[in-house]
C-alpha cells in the first residue's frame, strides 16, 4: 500500500500561519491539572466564537494552582491555526457556575466495550435517511462535531484526523469514518454538504451525517458513545471530545478520548484490530 504522508504536511503548514489573539471572559468550570486545562463557560469572543463552555490549554507559564472552581476571569486566547493557548488571566472575582441539563436518561446511558449500539437513524449531505444498521458488516469510526466550532484543535482537528485514517485505509473497504454533527437545529445537511462535501467526495470511505430532526436519535447515539453537549437550543454550546469505534455487528470495541489522540497511533491500533478479524 502506498503511504501517505498527509497530517505532518498540514500540521507544518499551519505552524507558519500568524497567530491572533482575543480576549475572553468566562468561569472556570473545571481545573484539570494533567492536562493543564480549565473548562470554562465564556462568553461570546465577538466576531469569533459564540458563548460556549469548553476545554482551554494554558500557557506552561500558569500557575494552576492559583485558581479555582467558580473562578470568573478574562484572560488572552492566543490562536495558531492548530492549536490555542489561554495566558494572561485576570481574576475578576466569583461567577455563575453553568450546570448543563441531565440530559442522559436510561436508553442513552453510556455502553461498556462489547455492549452493542441501537439503530439510529441520521440524513446524509442529500437529506437522505440513513440508519446506522446501513453499515453493518463494517467496522466504523464515529466522531462527533459540529461545523460552527471554532477551535483548531477541536472539531477541525477531528476532521483533519479522520481525513488521514480515511486515505490511509481507503484500499480497506471494511471500515468507515463517519463525522456525526451534534448540532440537531444549525446543521442542516446542506450546512453540512457546504463544509464538508468535496472531502466526502473524495474519500469513499468517509461519510457525515446531520441529526438536524432528529434529536432522540443523536441523543441516543451520543449518550451511548459517552459523548456529552449541550446548549444547542440556546446557540451556547458545549461538548466533549471522543471517537469511537465499532464492530461489523455495532459493539464497541474501543474509544479515543480528548482532544490529544494521534491519527497514526489509531492508525495502529485499527490495524492490530483488523489483524485480529483476518483482514
């Protein structure tokens, strides 16, 4: 098989870009300290960012240890084209802590490995429906995102990440990449399509789907990929980060979590899985 060198590529290119800076107001939701991260419900940032609650990296400079839970603050968020570091914060006192809606009843509850996935069904770029069953017989890569992120090493890194896996085993036909958008009322197939249509068709083996209309369906999809979001009806988003990956018959089989999983280390990982069923 031919290799493709494709992410490193991109990954240089976008390191020569001009970084720009914005500030931002927000309350710390959480301080994850291995991570060196807050997550923070912030603000709008205007002309970039809609209100939203997410994960920051911080500068290595920053004491964490310095700040807290319900911590309100403004601070810099300094943007390369692939990646985002938060510096110089301000205490300004203490906020609102933001608590999301339990929005997991029982029928979303996150599975274990093995345990398999209920049908759902999604639209494709043409509005068409499309059952998660439609694919049975393959294995599948399920990302999670939604086309209004504004964060490069969010959402765009999903979709750089599952670019790569989709030309590396684009002569494997029995895996698939899908990108599965969260937001139920913004991305329409159509919003969908004008984002991702030429990478869709370019790629046989990578697919995304819209839930616009269909709301139990991401839910329960999401909620059994433990995949959290939340503020879609109130255009103040919020969500975590993971992939999964499923059996021909829709077992989970394993789960890349975070914004920091390599495409080539999954690029191992698919293949030692795909040894295992003699492909």
């Amino acid at each position: 098989m031919k290799k493709i060198i494709l992410l490193p590529i991109i990954l240089f290119l976008l390191d020569c870009s001009e970084n720009k800076s914005y500030g931002v107001r927000g309350t710390i939701l959480e301080v994850r300290k291995e991570s060196n991260e807050f997550l923070i419900h912030h603000d709008e940032i205007p002309g970039f960012m809609m209100a939203m609650t997410m994960p920051f990296r911080l500068a290595d400079s920053l004491d964490i240890n310095k700040y807290q839970v319900g911590d309100s603050l403004k601070f810099k968020l300094i943007m390369g084209e692939n990646r985002a570091i938060a510096s110089g914060f301000q205490l300004l006192g203490k906020g609102t802590l933001q608590v999301p809606d339990d929005m997991w009843d029982d029928e979303y509850t996150a599975l274990e490995i093995g345990e398999l996935f209920t049908d759902i069904t999604l639209l494709d770029l043409d509005s068409n429906t499309v059952s998660l069953s439609n694919s049975d017989g393959k294995f599948r890569l399920i990302s999670y995102i939604f086309t209004r992120c504004p964060m490069p090493n969010m959402c765009p890194a999903v979709v750089v990440k599952n670019q790569y896996l989709a030309r590396v085993f684009n002569d494997i036909p029995e895996i698939e990449f899908l990108l599965v958008s969260f937001d139920y009322i913004y991305d329409t197939p159509s919003i969908l399509k004008i984002n991702y249509g030429s990478l869709v068709e370019s790629n046989s083996n990578l697919k995304a789907y819209s839930s616009f209309g269909h709301i139990n369906d991401i839910f329960t999809l999401g909620g059994q990929s433990q995949v959290s979001f939340w503020g879609i009806e109130e255009n103040d988003i919020g969500h975590s980060l993971r992939s999964v990956l499923i059996d021909p018959e829709r077992r989970l089989l394993k789960a890349f979590d975070g914004m920091d999983w390599r495409p080539d280390a999954t690029e191992r990982d698919i293949r030692n899985i795909l040894k295992a069923y003699s492909l």
